[in-house]
C-alpha cells in the first residue's frame, strides 16, 4: 500500500496514495449500488439511468486496475498490482455471471431482480474482503480466500 504524502497524482487528478483506494471504492459503491437498486425495483421504484451508473462505476474501476498494471505500473508496487489484478477478474467474472444470471428476468422480473441482488452482495463482500486485504497490507490468493472472507467480515 502507498503511504507517500507527496502529492503526486497518477492520471494528472488521483493522488497516488488514495489511487487502490478509489479503484476498490468505486467497485464496492458499483456492487453494493446494483444490490440496493434491485431490491427497490422489487418494492416498484425503478430509476431507470441506476443500472448504468453502477456499471460506469463499475467501468471505471476495472479501467483504474488496468492502468494501474499497465500504463502506471511503475508508479505502484507488487501487492498494489495484486490488487489490481483481483479488481478487474472481480469485475469480468461479475459482469459475466450478471449477463447469466440475467436471463432469469425472462421468467419473472421479480426473481431476477431477486438474483442480481444476491449477485451484487456476493460481489459487494468479495469487494469488501479485497479492500480490506488491501489496507492490511495482504493478498489475497484462490488459497486464502476464505479466511480472508472471515477476517473481512469480522472487520466490518
């Protein structure tokens, strides 16, 4: 994790050190948005533009992690770059898993909606457990997931 205070700024507008930060805020307000604007869409408030903007959010923290490994990769160290990674497969596998898992509006827009909300808390904890792993100054790994998940949620 970045701790300089020198206020250097990746992309000529992030400060470096709050760079992981804002990538895993935007997945986890991108997640935890698509959660609760599916459980209001149950209860018959829709907000027609919400879908697209927890996607753009979504978007623009896959677009963060990728940079970050990328175009900016001197700028931050190895477990920065872990981060990242583990950012944009978070968002690819979920984004694929929402497609899927979208074909259920066909049957019944209540259960759909039903579906991508447990999708999006299940990608919402995934977040959390990944940002948490982050300021402890973890990685997180296919073989320490779970106990990462645990610590995450005892964090909380």
């Amino acid at each position: 994790m970045s701790n300089t205070e020198s206020g250097e700024k990746i992309l000529g507008i992030i400060p470096k050190e709050r760079y992981v930060y804002f990538a895993y805020m935007f997945l986890l307000v991108s997640a935890a948005g698509n959660v609760l604007y599916s459980l209001l869409a149950i209860l018959g408030l829709r907000f027609e533009s919400a879908g697209y903007a927890v996607m753009v959010l979504g978007l623009m923290s896959l677009v963060l992690a990728v940079l970050g490994i990328t175009k900016c990769k001197d700028e931050f160290s190895a477990h920065d770059h872990a981060h990242f990674k583990y950012m944009a497969v978070l968002f690819v596998a979920f984004f694929f898993i929402y497609l899927l898992g979208g074909a259920v509006y066909g049957i019944a827009y209540v259960l759909g909606y039903l579906v991508t909300a447990l999708i999006g808390a299940a990608q919402s904890v995934l977040a959390w457990t990944g940002y948490n792993s982050w300021q402890d100054g973890r990685i997180i790994t296919k073989d320490n997931i779970k106990d990462e998940l645990k610590l995450a949620i005892a964090k909380r």
